[in-house]
C-alpha cells in the first residue's frame, strides 16, 4: 500500500528533456499507477490528515520520527555543502539521490503514524462515477481510447461551475484580461518555446506487438530487479546503483548501450525491443491543404497569450502590471496515460499569465491572513514537516519570495476551498533547487492529497521573460514594454554611421548586408570597430555573405548624448496554472461519503456552489394532481436561475433522495398530500444532515437559491421554518 | 456589388461529396469572398431592408419584380413536373440550374430594389475590431494563418456571454443533458459516420508553387471564362453549360479529363496542376505512440453524444423524449478559409441533438406566437418573397413540418433576438427539395443579412434514425430506447435451432461462424432456411468461412408466440446546431453604428446581456482624491456581479466615453469632484442615448446590475433620477 501514498514524485524523470519552462507545473506526476477501472490492487485505502498540528499533538510519534528527521537533515545538509562547494556534478546527483530517498523514508512513516481520518473505497466511487454518468471513457462503445473522457451530463455541470466559479474569481475581481486563443498552432511558435525540440520522451517498441514503453521507466524497473536479486554480485548492485543515478541524464546513445548490455526485452511479451525513439508529446497535424505548414495541438494554453503579448499590453494602455486568462483544452500524446482524469491526452486548463515588473501587490493586504500549509524546500530538504502558516508570514520570512506569488497562491487556495477541496488536504509545496528551472525566484505547488497521493493540480511560478524574449528571438518583434523612468535620464548612444553612397559604389549588392550588420553591431563590437579604424585604418565585418575590409572612408562611429523618458523592459510572468481535471478528480474524492451504517448509500458531498444542480423536485407519487404544482415550481425555480432536475419517476421517496444524494445535488423539494392543501407547502431536504423543513411553496424558490449562494446556511432556514419530522428509510435504498 | 448581396447560397458544390447527414448546415457558404483585412473592394455596402411588408408596401416595386416572379415560378413548376414524371436526372438537373439562376435574378432585384436602411462600412468595422482587439489573426507575429483567429478580451468576453446565456436558454432551461466529449476521435467512429470517406473536397496543386484550389471552383471559373468569350462557338458555349450543370456530380476521373481537354492551368502562376487530389477536410493526427490509431480532430461535436448514446438515456432513466447539448471546438482543414469568422478552420459550436419518438411538443403552446420571417421551400421555387408568419400558423399551415421542430425554431428565434441580432435580418430559410437529404422531413436554417450576404448561422434539422443506426451497425452494441406499447402483443418469433452438438462435430472449428451466421439471420432468410430443408433436405449456409451445407439433423426452424410490453425504437433526431463565430459576426454587423454627424466616432449598440463589459468607471481626473470612491465603487460592482472596467488613463472625458463605446460597454458612471462632498453622487451615462443622470454613489451598482440584467430599463431610471446635462464633447474625441 506504501506506494500509493508515497509523497515523493518522481519529477526528474519527466523533466530532463524539458527546457527550463517545463519544470514546473507539467503534469509530471507519479507513475506506475492502475488504469482507469482496474480496481483490483485498491479496494480500500487509508487516507491520513497531514496536518501538522495532529503530527505534532502525539510526541510519540514525533518520538519515533526524530532520527529520520535528523537522517534527512544530514543528508540535505551535505548536498548544500557539495553544491557550495561545487563538487562534481555526479557526487550532487548521488547526494540529492540519497536525500530524496531519505525523505520518502520519512514521508511514508508520517503517512502510516498519522491518524487515519476514514477509509476510503475508490472501486465504489468509480462505480459511482460511471453508474451516474460523471465521466466516463471515451468511445467506450468502440473499445475505448485510454487518456480520453466524457464528461457526462453530472460531471459536465460540476466541471462548468468550477470553471464559472473561476473566471468569477480569478476574471472577473481581478480584471484580467481573458483570452481566446487557437489550438492549432504552427510548428514555429513551438519552435520558439522549446517544444519542439524538448517537449519529448524516449521510449522503444516491442518489435512484434508495437506496444510502447517509456524507455527510463523501463531502464530502471529492470536494473532495479536484478539489483533486488540474492545473487547478484556486490560490485554490480554498486554499478547499478550508479547507473541509476546518472540515468536521467543519459542520452538515447547510453540508454541504447544499457539496454544491450542488460539485454532487456519486452517485459510483457518478452519480445526484443526496437532501438531508442525520440517520442514528442505534442499531437502533430498538417494545417491547410498543402501539407506545407506544419502544426500541433497546443500542449498548453499559455503560449497563445505570450504572442498576443504586444495586442494585450496595447488594450491595456501600455501599462504594467497586467494578467491575462485563458481557458480552454491542451493536448499531450501521453505514452502511457493512467489513473482516470489525473493523466490524460485532452484536458482542460485554467491559465494565468501575470505580467509584471516590480513584484509588490496593492492587494495583498487583504489576503494576508489566510492560513495555509506551506512545505517549503527548505523543510524538505531538512526533514521538517508541512507548517501552517499565514501567507503574510511566509512572504515576511522569505519562504515566499514576493508579494505577487503569496497573493496569488492564498487566491488559489481560497478558491480551491470554495470549489470543495478539503482544507486538511491541501498543501502548496515548493520546488527544491534541484527541480526548479535556474531562472525561477520561486516555485509553488498546490497539491491535494488523494488515494493516488498529493496530486499537483495548480502550478504557481516564475516564468520569468523566458517566453516574451525567446518569441522576440523568432519573430523579430520586440515583446516588451515601456516603463516611464522616474526622472529623465542621459545616456550615451553610440552607433555606426555608414557611408552609404561610397559602400553601395564599392560592394553593389552585398551593400545591404553590409549596412544590416552594422546596423546591429552591439557596443563592444562598435568599440571594438572603432579602435581598429583609428587603429589598423581597416576593419573586417562578418555578414552572411563573407567579410568584407572597411575603411574609415566608409564607415565612421558616431557617440552622442540622448534623454530618455523611458526604459523598455521585458515584464517578468507569473503563472497560475490550472489542471481542471485533477482539481474535478481530487473534489469527488474529498466529497465522497457513505452514510453512517450503510456502506452501500454513497454520495458526493459537494459544495452547492459547484454541485451539477442545486436541487430536486420530488412528487412524492405519480398522482395527476401533484403535476400542476410541479411544472409550476420548476418554473419558478427557473425564473430565480436555480437548476434543477423533477425526478417524477416511480421509487420511494427515500430510493429517490438516495440518488439525489449520489449526485451531488444538496437541496430536495418533495410535492405531498399536504402541498395541495392550503395553504400550500413543501418539503425541503438537506442533502448532509438529511435534516427538513416545511414551507410555503411560493416562498421555497428564493429559499433554495439564497442557500444556493449561500446567502443564508441552513441553519438559518432551519431556524425559520418547522422541521419536518419524517423517519428516512435509509437502509437498503440505493438504486 | 451585386454579388455581395446575393442570396443564392452555392451549397450544391460543398455538398456533392458529402453523405446526406452533411447536406443541412454544414458551414457552407457563399463562396469567393474576401479574405480577413482586404478591403479594397468593400468600402460601403448597401444593406437593404428585406422584410416583406416594407417590399410589399410599394406597388412599383412589386411591378417591377412581377414578372421575375413569375419567371421563376414558371420555372419551379416545370421542376416539380419533372420530377413528378421522373424525368432523366439531367433534365432535372438542368432545369434546377435554371430555377437558381432565375432566383438569384429575383432576389438581387427585390435587394437592390428594397429602401436601404443604412450605409455599412465593414473595413471601418474591421478597423475597430482590431484595434480594441475583439478579435485578430492567430500567431500574427509569426506572419498568421488563414482561417485561425484568437479573441482579446472583448471577444472573449462577449463570446462567453453569448455561450452562458445559450446555457441557460437551452440547457439550463430545457433541462437538458449537457456533455464534454474528447476532441481527439478514432478514425473507426468517423468511418462509421461518413466523415471518412466523403467529407472531403477535391483539390488540384500548382506543381511548382504547392499552391492548392478546390478543383471544381477552379473548372468553373475557367469554363465560364470560355463561355463568356466573344469568339466561343455557340456550340462549345452549350456544350459548357451542360457541364457546369454536370460538375457537382462528376469524379476525379472526370474532372481530370476536363484538365486536360481544355488544359487548365493554375490561374495565378499558369503553372501546371496535378491531377485531382482527394482532399479530407478533417486534420488527421496519431493518438498514443505506437503510430497505430489513426484519429482526427471531430469536424462536429455531434458524433460525442452519439457513441454516448446509452449512457445518457440510462441516465435519463430509460426515457424518451430527452435532448443532449455540447459546446465545444471543431475542426476542419478548409482548402481556403475566408471571410474573416465565416468560413474559419477552428470553431465553436453549440449543438443540441434531441431523441424523441412523436413530434408533439409540450410546450409549444407557450412560444406559438412568435412571429417570424419563414422564406420556405415552396416560396422559393414559386418565386415568392419570405413571409412573416407566427410559428404556430407556420406549424398549422404545415410550412414546418412539426411542434418539436417548431418550437426549437422559435427558440432559436428568440435567442438571436437576444443576443442582439435585428429581427429584421433574421429568417429562416428551409432546404429545397434538391438541397435537403432524402431522409429529412424538414429542415431549416436561421440565416442573418450581413455583408456578405445572408449567412447560415444556425441549422435546425431532422437527422432522423441515421446516426444511432450507423454506429449500432458498426458496433454491434444496440443504440435504441424501449418503449412502452400502449397494450400487450403478441407477436411471431422466428429462430433457428442448432443442434449445437451435432454441428460441432460436423465442422469442428468452424462450428461457431455457423452458429453465429444462423444467429443472425432475418426472418425472410429464415423462411428460406425452412423452405430448403423442408423441400430439398438441405440447405447451403453463406458465412465469412464460406458456404456450409446443413440439413434437417443440424438445424431445425421453431416459430412460437410470445407477449411483447415494449417495443425497442430507434429515435429521430432533431439537430439545431449553432455556430457560434458565425453568430457573433452577425451581431458585431447588426450593432455597428456611427454618431450622427461624426462618421468617425464608431461604436457597438450591443445588448447589456451580451456586452463584454456591463459597466466602465471613469474619474474625471486623474486627482489622488477620487481613488478611494473608485476603488470602494470597483469593489461594490464586484460585489454584484456586474463585470466593469476602470479607466483612469489621461484623455477628456468625452474621449474615454468614446472608448467604452467603441467597446460595445452600455453603461458609465463618472466620478467628479461632486462626488466628493455629501450626499455623495456619480453621473450615470447610458451609451445608446448617451442620456446622463445623477444619482446617488451608493445605489448605482445596483441600479447599474439591474439595468444590465433587463429588470429595468433606462426609461424607467430616467424617471426615477434628476437628469444631468453637460454637453458631451461628440466632435473628433476617438482615440
């Protein structure tokens, strides 16, 4: 079971193909985890409270944690030595090797000591999941494609309140600037952001069935077999050992060279295997008829708002800072995709791109007293656990870098609670300095814990000018603003003042490259073709067609004195960035309920906000005469924009609160004997408490929709009117 | 000019490739026109008023358009007796050519002849478009791609305004299933719906440039210049005509001969042309690694609720009638995009496929009054002008052909008024018999006037059983609900009985295809199985193993009786689909305006519901003292939902209401330094009447919410709050 709960990702072994850009939020994830519906291995798994306040209560356990802590630390203190040191780089990798597998050590033990909150039952979630239609595989009927869902009409509503929520969140409070940008994207921009070329895995094929392996995933289950085996040699288990730490930087040559030495075959088929293949995880197409332009399903929404850079900034009156939002679908070719929605070929991203240049917030005050878990580098790397911290804590010792990041991480962390995330089990986690790309101030995960482990589902970093500068790279379009200087300023512009009339005599056509090149010389070149002309009275230019000898007839340099107004400067990105599908998965999870004393009535605890609908209609029989009060009442409820599902079909009462139960929906309203009597009323149910009352029937529209924004709670309403005393039969009622 | 206006949509050269399913709104469309940002030819185009009553009115004009009219019906009748006496389908074919051409000659007269409303300006529409970045070219740093475009945050916003308000007419309203399918889709699914095999062009290639063109536009052009020649011999010129009637049926083979008879080069380098390529409009990609499943990207989202059939009327709990929507991206690799959001290679759909088995609709009664524009099959071949009927005349008259298809039609009505599209550009126009798949009972498109003419921007059609059937034949899993017969029946059935033993001993592995092949036979091959054993004592079975010879010891034929309560349907579809781009052309067209007197100063009369923005908050100065008014009044607005924009850039004020509208916002309020002292108040500015009033700083967000929500109208805020006059600056303020 220890796998499942391991607390240790597995980051490296996705990001070493990856350009800086890709070692944030990208959907690395722990592997070798079951596919969607294979239940088997799973059947019931504990899930523990993280929290670090229980850990700490019991100072047995903290007893029995000390030395592993203290084992951690040593480890982490020796890396920091080496990397001050700069010792070779092979010593820090094994170093950081060791310290990782340290804090997993500790980490599982955490896991096990902590008190277990409940037993949770996947296999009757995904049955639940799928009997109702939440999401479901794609094209089941034609065998199904893995790493594709359907969301159903339940999950599609849940989805599209999340993603309401959000934009009111996040859009609409912030005025950013929402986006909507093309999937489709030619082979260039992608060029440019490093996808192309880095966005990829290695992987090899069994020869006869073509089925596909990830090949470092399959380097190191096979080495790590014979290592486990009696009788290897001491001295092998010692070279294996090696080889598994430099393996994420071995290129497709080295693993190549392993898999012959080692002669892996297939470990399914035992077939042989084809030779390294450079696999890129974008989906490619042709656009246009031709076949000429090149393209590829975007792998991330963000890029679409990196080339709009110039149109965004210019809607903004040319002013810093801003954000811009996007919402919409990316695409990865996964090689193996696996556990249901947490990793996919199609998903839907909520993106943020912040640009700013200085890294304070006019806002932040006003979040600076969310309380959130932070597990800092620092604390992994010195066997301390997650603490709870206020964000304006954390940012005042330096455990947040800025403003700008805290601000947005307590924003994702209030809306992750708003959406249904189980406080207890949500943490941001920082990346450590082996993981984090060289140019990130700082790096914040905010991760739920699920049967599957912490889960990354919101990624908060440092993008830096990365992208605006390499898009300037390809493009030649300058991606920067204008920052007014805070009083004029006088600089020095030197520049190359070229004799056009006597170069286009003397060099006919090549004249246009030359005056190109002089044009961009920097300043160390001006300098140094400035010395040579007063120097040697000749110069030799390097342009793309050859060099070409200039004299001081033809060229001179030039220094003058300007003032300027303004800087250009490429704005710093902080990226927010949403995986909806994991936040979608870890919500169910953290809602999943069994009703006390009956492990067969299960349902989904969801926060009304987000439900698929806010409530039932329920005649409580097929009587004619309840029909009149139920159209009207579902067009009531219309009116006030509550939806709503009538359920008139035939079922007892308590079968039909049980599936609305199983869908989420918090509020029931049950048509009666009693409602046709005046003056008439209903019943109203609340779905956790199974706790009702009895009111007017005009009035429960407004009810139900003030509770559904909770305007008011349900206590409140239970204050108001009666309660309705009426035994529920809740044994054996679910469909 | 003419051939902007025209009304005849060339939907016969999109639809010969494509299998019936694809003959109702399948983004054809009227084709050469412009690209996206050339506007040479189209300064000022004359939209003229087309309802039939301001026609009507004038008795000239209705003298003049008579014998056109007549002309046409003359010709609509000599069709239908043709096809009555099943005339050769070349003659059909022909006089069909001819009706068009006579109704395109009608139709261009009664537009020419019809009072212009205004005069339109499109490229100062597309200027403003893009400056304020509604929408723009995608990747237009890298030099663009036709056919993409990404939407700023106007766009955006108003897109995502248009989709949640068809959410709530459609889904939330009609209580509808709504689903999120996969993108990504395997080829057999597309196999089995047609799409592979005829949704596509034929194209030819310059062989030096690649460049492509649609090879039956290019025969055309080039047979048409021909026959327009002077020094063309009558006989040649009679002889093209009858091929430019034959086209939309010929092959590649056919097409090819046509090249090469009349040797046809490209028409922009004169370069040689390849021979025909066969063209599929879907982009093509690999899912997963091994290169083995071949998939596209979906050309409709329709196909996702098909194969999820099942599940959603399980969910539905086993009944009919029930509808299913999805809002999602499609995909299709046109061989030329073009004007602009009309014709583009990625876009939005809404799509609703309701499953019923009677035609009767509920609630029809409460839209049966709707008045709208229907140009029905029967007015366009008798030569007579669309006609303003309420649906439930149209429904009674059997112009449409049922309530269900009825009431979507008057919902799709009310929502385009909704949106903002003007009533007066709206009509639904029904397929021709020519036009229409044979299955269809009725089928019709909304179609809005712009200035290209009128544009399908929503199709309303009846699929019937064809898709449910398609992919229960390519599946073998039923897609079919039960229903309930009205009383018992008893019925015949009819099986044959192996002797499974003596089979299996006769033919060994070959056993299971026989037993499998007598499975499945009909009742007719049944009867024939009786007949042969009966009379000839054997009887040769046909099976994928070849044929078997089995006699009365192996299989017997047993027909008894048996008691059905339910009978197993395939349902009918109807299908309104709407295409999203298309629409929000149509209303940035139909709000476009000018001040009067100032024919710089542009803006959008959008609809509050619709408008990106409901609000824009503007200090008067930028004076210190005003922020905390702003900042209190931009978190009140918050507070209420009402999404709005601070504009605290430098410009007059009459500039920055120039602005906001310029961006389609419908509401301002001003802070001055009246504001500042007590009773504190704002300005209030409608964008329409640019009507201003005062009125108290703590009541205007909700005053402002309930204007933006329709609760009330400016009159009656007019009424209720002192009038505030200051001459608003109209002269020469754009920015």
């Amino acid at each position: 079971m220890k796998n499942i709960l391991t607390l240790v990702f597995n980051y490296s072994a996705l990001r070493k193909h990856l350009p800086p850009i890709f070692s944030q939020f990208r959907f690395s994830h722990s592997d070798n985890l079951p596919q969607w519906g294979s239940n088997k291995t799973h059947r019931k798994i504990k899930i523990p409270n993280p929290h670090r306040e229980i850990i700490m209560a019991d100072p047995k356990i903290e007893e029995i944690l000390a030395p592993l802590r203290a084992c951690v630390k040593e480890q982490g203190d020796l890396v920091r030595k080496l990397k001050e040191e700069k010792a070779p780089e092979i010593d820090i990798k094994k170093a950081v090797a060791e310290l990782k597998n340290r804090k997993k050590i500790l980490e599982d033990k955490e896991l096990s000591l902590s008190p277990a909150e409940e037993l949770f039952d996947r296999s009757k979630m995904e049955d639940l999941i799928k009997r109702r239609f939440f999401y479901d595989q794609s094209f089941a009927i034609y065998g199904g494609i893995t790493g594709q869902f359907d969301f159903g009409p339940m999950g599609c509503a849940l989805k599209s309140n999340m993603i309401q929520l959000w934009r009111k969140y996040f859009i609409l409070q912030e005025q950013m600037l929402e986006v909507d940008c093309s999937i489709l994207t030619p082979e260039p921009v992608l060029k440019a952001s490093g996808h192309v070329e880095r966005f990829a895995d290695l992987m090899t094929k069994d020869i006869k069935t073509g089925e596909c392996f990830r090949l470092d995933h399959l380097i190191k289950a096979h080495l790590e077999k014979i290592k486990s085996e009696k009788n290897t040699a001491a001295e092998l288990k010692a070279e294996i050992e090696d080889i598994l730490v430099k393996l994420d930087g071995m290129n497709a040559d080295e693993m190549s060279a392993l898999m012959k030495r080692f002669d892996m075959k297939s470990p399914i088929s035992g077939n042989e295997l084809t030779a390294p293949i450079e696999f890129n995880l974008m989906f490619n197409t042709q656009i246009g008829p031709s076949g000429l332009v090149k393209g590829f399903l975007r792998p991330e929404t963000a890029q679409g708002i990196f080339v709009n850079f110039k149109r965004l900034l210019e809607f903004n009156q040319g002013r810093l800072p801003f954000a811009a939002a996007q919402i919409g679908n990316s695409f990865r070719n996964e090689i193996s995709p696996r556990s249901g929605l947490l990793r996919v070929r199609e998903f839907t991203m909520c993106e943020i791109e912040h640009f700013c240049d200085t890294k304070d917030h006019p806002k932040f005050e006003s979040i600076k007293d969310t309380q959130m878990l932070f597990y800092s580098a620092d604390s992994q790397e010195q066997g301390r656990p997650a603490e709870i911290l206020t964000i304006g804590e954390a940012v005042a010792r330096g455990t947040v870098n800025n403003e700008t990041l805290g601000y947005f991480m307590a924003r994702i962390h209030l809306y992750m609670l708003a959406v249904g995330i189980d406080p207890k089990k949500l943490r941001f986690r920082q990346h450590m300095g082996n993981e984090m790309a060289h140019y990130a101030c700082d790096c914040w995960d905010a991760e739920c814990l699920s049967s599957y482990g912490w889960v990354e589902c919101v990624g908060c970093a440092d993008r830096s000018a990365y992208d605006l500068t390499q898009h300037t790279k390809a493009t030649g379009t300058r991606l920067a603003a204008e920052k007014k200087l805070p009083a004029p300023k006088q600089i020095e512009v030197v520049e190359a003042i070229p004799n056009k009339a006597a170069i286009g005599k003397e060099f006919k056509k090549d004249a246009k490259v030359i005056n190109d090149a002089l044009a961009s010389m920097d300043s160390t070149a001006l300098e140094q073709l400035q010395e040579k002309l007063e120097n040697d009275g000749e110069f030799a230019l390097n342009t793309p067609n050859g060099d070409f000898k200039l004299t001081p007839k033809l060229v001179s340099v030039k220094k003058t004195q300007k003032t300027i107004h303004v800087e250009e400067i490429i704005p710093s990105v902080i990226e927010p960035s949403f995986g909806v599908g994991r936040i979608l998965y870890c919500i169910l999870e953290h809602n999943f309920k069994m009703r006390e004393g009956d492990e067969q009535r299960t349902y989904f605890s969801l926060p009304a906000t987000v439900a698929p609908m806010k409530c039932a209609v329920l005649p409580l029989s097929g009587n004619v005469e309840f029909q009149p009060f139920v159209r009207e009442l579902s067009q009531e409820l219309t009116n006030v924009d509550v939806s709503h599902k009538v359920d008139d079909s035939s079922g007892s009462i308590g079968r039909r609160y049980a599936r609305t139960d199983e869908l989420g929906v918090p509020y029931a309203i049950t048509v009666d004997f009693d409602t046709m009597k005046e003056p008439h009323t209903v019943t109203l149910r609340e779905r956790d408490s199974m706790g009702q009352i009895r009111l007017p029937l005009q009035e429960v529209p407004t009810v139900v929709r003030d509770l559904a924004n909770s305007k008011i709670s349900w206590a409140d309403a239970e204050a108001k009117y009666p309660k309705f005393e009426q035994q529920e039969n809740v044994k054996g009622v679910a469909a």
